[in-house]
C-alpha cells in the first residue's frame, strides 16, 4: 500500500492520494477496535454527555454566584455549569429596561455578534437563554481583571512600554478579527478589555463597499470623524487603540485628565482640534505608533490606508512580537495578573467507584424533555414534528443551545427550526435551536465513534 502511495505521489498530488488507505483503516476501526470501544467505559461517558446536552438550557443549568459589574441593560455576575464545573460570566439583559429603552434590536445585534466572531481575542459566546425577566448570555470569564484596574491601582499609572506594546498586540490581533468580520467595534476603552471585553453592543456590521454613521461611543476614545458625526468604517477603532496605548503608557487618556472633570464639549474640543502631548515615559517608536493611530484625518490614520491591521502590525514598535505564535498563544506573557480560581476540578469522572452509572445521571430509557416555549413562540412558531423522531443516542437535536458542533445528517430539520426574536407589548423573548454536539464533550473517542457512519 505504501508502494502504491508513493507512485501516486510522483503522478498526481491530490486529496484522493490517501483514499485507499483511509479505507483500509476506516474498515479495521470499524471491527474489533469499534466493537471494543462498545463495551468500554468511555463509550459510556459519551452518552452521559450526550444526554446531558440534551436536557434544556435554563437558569437551573447553572450556579450563580456574586455580581462582577453592571451595564446599560443589567448586570454581569459569575456563574458555574453545574454538570462540568466550568466558569463562566453571566450577562443578564434586563427585558423592562430593554423595552424602556427601545435596545431590543441593540440586544439581538450583540447576541448576533459574539456569535459570528470566533477569535481568541474576542470572548466566546458560550450558552444563550432567557428567563421571565431576563435574556441572558453565557460569556467566557476573563478572570484577570479589567485592564483600567491594572492601569491604575496596581500601583504607579501607567505600564512600562513592553508591557503596553504586548497588550496593544492583542488588541490589535483582535480588531483584525473583528473587520474581517466586517464588524466594527466603536467602544475599545480600558473597562472593556480583559474581564469587560464582552461589552459588543456598539458594536456594528460594515456591509461590503458601504460607510457607516453614528456618534456612539465613550467620550475621549470617540474618533474626530465620531464626534463631528461623518460616514466612517473601521477607522474609529484605530484611533481608540492609539487612545488606549497613549494611556497604557502615560498613565491617563490623551485628551482627559483622570479624576478632573471636564466638560463634554471641551472634550471633544481637544479631540478634534488639538495635538496631544508626549512626556518622557515615550519611546521615539511609542511616540510615532501613537501620533500615527492618532492622526485626526482617518484617510492618513495608520491601519485606513488600505492595508488594516497588516499597517499597524509593520510598526517598527513591534518588531519583536511573533504575531503568529501570539495567535496561536504561544508568547510567554510579561506579567501574570492574580487569577480568580475558575476550575473546581481538573476531570470530571460521573461514574461510582464500581464503575457503574449514578441515577441522576442515567440516560437509558429517559426521554429528551420538551423545550419550555414562550407565550409568542405558542402562538407563532412553527412546529415540527420530524424533529423529535431524530432524537436517538447519535443524532440529537439541541432544542436550547444555539452554539454547538453540527451535525450534516439533520440540516433538513434544523432548517426548520430557524432562530426567533419576538417583542411584544408585554413579553421579549429570543430562542434558537440547531443540531449539535456539546463542545466541552468532543473527544478523540467521539472520532472513533463516527467512523462507523463515515
């Protein structure tokens, strides 16, 4: 076989160079090895996480614990997956303040969002769902502290400049996610970065070829072209990344002294017309990365010229930053915050010490609960009867959880089960269905598995 590989090779470098022998040992796992996986525990624990993603996503689903911060719709606390352990950041979307204040479609853009993002600088949208006054979204918790707390209260203002050029790395590494996405994020600001970064709900998609309008943001980090209320793209968030360097570095916004209240107008007085000022804490390279990201003009602002995040990345300030091993996270960090514990144990093992299963977890015979439906959704939302006839131990529908692995042999049905968001004068609610897998289960002993439906 590896003979005829090789002769394939020398005529034709294709995919299909390996069928044959991706079938010889397709058909050996799929005997002996399959039939003892069958009778091994770990076939068991597969189950058990299969029917665990089966059962709905709900509040009960999770511990909570104390409050982390609070925003413009609700709150922000910690909580815990009860059947992994796993922590996790809570967002509630208070439904009375969202209909007070009209942010249903603010709400429904920022769940929209942290869904199509997939960075490892950008939060991860983990779990979604809704309770009787809230809408909720289960965010990664950034569990070292939001970057304004280390600015300022880890003792002096300020970072040294290798510390402020490694942040300003990552951010950027991130924003360069996000515009491929063509999203633009128009609130980069210390509060939002670490612990806080899941704050989207400025956040906007750019559609191809077009320019956008709105003065949103916070006051000081507002680009000018933002202030004087001009069509823009992705330039606001170049100028709130040289804000965020100038303060990382100085030890206080550019155009806002910390502490000293000042009104609006004369704020954005400063940012449109007046040059900001360097101290001796400025390297020549810090300096000119920050006068360059801080160009009032947006079509001379470094990263609006045509090449993104690729211009800031070419800096001579980053000359010593491996942006692919930063990618991959393979850096080694300049400083290690304190870390709030976020793991209360290292391998989840649900069996009894004879190796059997506990009741509680049990599968067998068990059906897969009903979703719970909302007053709107009984009245409006299609139902489909095909859906509960597929839920057998290998191809499960998840009626609550949105953001799991698919699964091609049901798309016929999940087509059927399209995402809603519906508002009325006395209830909002939102709720998705897709074919999936829980993430945190998938193991090489799933591929294993697979391989006899291959």
């Amino acid at each position: 076989m590896m003979a005829q590989c090789s002769e394939r090779l020398q005529q034709d470098a294709c995919k299909e160079l390996f069928k044959d022998c991706t079938k010889l040992i397709h058909d050996f796992l799929s005997m002996a090895p399959f039939a003892d996986y069958l009778d091994s525990m770990y076939y068991n624990r597969f189950l058990q996480w299969k029917w665990l993603e089966r059962q709905p996503v709900t509040k009960n689903t999770f511990r909570q614990y104390r409050v982390l911060g609070k925003g413009g719709f609700g709150e922000v606390c910690a909580c815990q997956v009860r059947a992994t352990g796993k922590m996790y950041a809570c967002k509630k979307l208070e439904k009375k303040r969202i209909k007070k204040r009209k942010g249903e479609s603010m709400a429904l853009n920022e769940k929209q969002i942290l869904e199509k993002v997939n960075s490892r600088f950008v939060v991860s949208l983990a779990y979604a769902y809704e309770t009787k006054d809230a809408l909720c979204l289960v965010l990664t918790l950034m569990n070292g502290g939001d970057l304004k707390f280390h600015i300022y209260h880890m003792g002096d203002a300020g970072f040294d400049e290798t510390r402020a050029v490694f942040y300003s790395a990552e951010i950027c590494c991130g924003l360069e996610d996000l515009h491929q996405e063509r999203i633009v994020y128009r609130d980069l600001k210390p509060e939002n970065i670490l612990l806080d970064d899941h704050d989207l709900g400025l956040a906007v998609h750019v559609p191809e070829g077009q320019t956008i309008k709105g003065r949103v943001g916070t006051v000081g980090y507002m680009a000018p072209e933002v202030v004087k209320n001009e069509r823009y793209t992705f330039s606001p968030d170049w100028w709130a990344l040289g804000c965020l360097l100038y303060e990382m570095i100085e030890g206080q916004s550019p155009f806002q002294q910390r502490k000293k209240k000042i009104k609006r107008e004369e704020v954005e007085r400063l940012v449109t017309e007046v040059e900001e000022e360097y101290s001796a804490k400025f390297s020549e390279d810090a300096k000119s990365i920050c006068k360059m990201l801080l160009d009032k003009d947006p079509t001379e602002r470094v990263g609006c010229r045509g090449g993104g995040a690729s211009e800031v990345k070419a800096h001579p300030i980053f000359r010593s930053v491996n942006f692919k091993r930063l990618a991959a996270g393979m850096l080694q960090v300049p400083f290690i915050p304190d870390m709030i514990a976020t793991e209360c144990f290292t391998e989840l093992n649900v069996f009894l010490q004879d190796g059997t299963v506990p009741p509680d977890l049990d599968w067998r015979g068990q059906p897969s609960p009903p979703p719970k439906l909302g007053l709107m959704q009984r009245l409006f939302g299609r139902q489909t009867s095909q859906v509960h006839g597929l839920l057998q131990f290998h191809i499960i529908i998840n009626q609550i959880n949105p953001f799991a692995v698919g699964d091609t042999r049901t798309r016929g049905a999940e087509e059927t089960l399209t995402r809603r968001f519906f508002t009325s004068v006395k209830r909002l609610s939102w709720s998705g269905s897709v074919n999936g897998f829980l993430k945190e289960s998938l193991t090489s002993d799933f591929k294993l598995l697979k391989m006899k439906y291959l």
